[in-house]
C-alpha cells in the first residue's frame, strides 16, 4: 500500500498498537512528538494521512495552547491545499473547544484519556481516506 502517515503524538506508548497495525497494513509511519516538528515535516515527507493525537489541556501552559492552535492552522492549511484528510483522536472533553476554533474534520470518541485508543476504528478510518 505505501501510503505515508503522519503521526503527531506526545505518547507514542498509547499508540503504539495503532502504529503497528498500520505498519502491518502496508502503511508507512513517521511519529513526531509535538505539533512543531509536524508543520517542519509536511514538505519534506509528504503524508497522505495525518493522525493528530490531542494532547491532554494540564500538560500545557496558555502561551503553549496558543501555539498548538496557531500551528494547527497551519496542518489545516496543508490539508486544505494538498487534500490530506486529518484525523483529531481527542478526549471528548476536547471537541468543543476543536469545533468552536473550526478546526475538527473528523474525531474520534475516546472518553477519557485513560481508555484505550479504539485501533479497529482507526485503522477502517485511514482505510477510507487513503
């Protein structure tokens, strides 16, 4: 399949399943830790799917959240240009503050952060849009 993905985690352990699975399926995975190191690497490696793991808010100061939305701009803007779909996994404890700054194309329902990341769901999702 060789498609290339993106994925932005600052827990790479709690995806690990995911990244395995996709790895099985043919899928070519680059893992970033923060949202900084993804908007330097949309040119250079090009990915069809980007996977965004939401950080949790009390591992961020203001001035950081400031950032992460201004740099999520900036995914959403490749997206737009180069038409690559993105995937939000976010606590639903975050999808109101993704849909009021109009940044959620797709999400998927964790609950909350202690609950294992659905891979099956993930997986059919990449499936879809690749």
């Amino acid at each position: 399949m060789n498609v290339r993905v993106l994925l932005i985690t600052d827990d790479a352990m709690s995806l690990q399943p995911l990244r395995e699975r996709l790895e099985e399926l043919g899928y070519e995975i680059r893992c970033v830790d923060t949202i900084s190191e993804a908007v330097l690497l949309l040119d250079q490696f090009s990915p069809q799917i980007i996977l965004y793991d939401w950080p949790r808010y009390e591992t961020r100061s203001e001035v950081e959240w400031d950032l992460e939305y201004e740099q999520s701009r900036e995914l959403d803007r490749f997206r737009l240009a180069n038409r690559v779909p993105i995937c939000y996994l976010v606590g639903l404890s975050h999808v109101q503050k993704w849909k009021q700054v109009g940044l959620v194309h797709f999400y998927i329902r964790l609950g909350d952060w202690h609950m294992r990341y659905d891979t099956e769901s993930i997986v059919h999702w990449a499936k879809e849009n690749t």
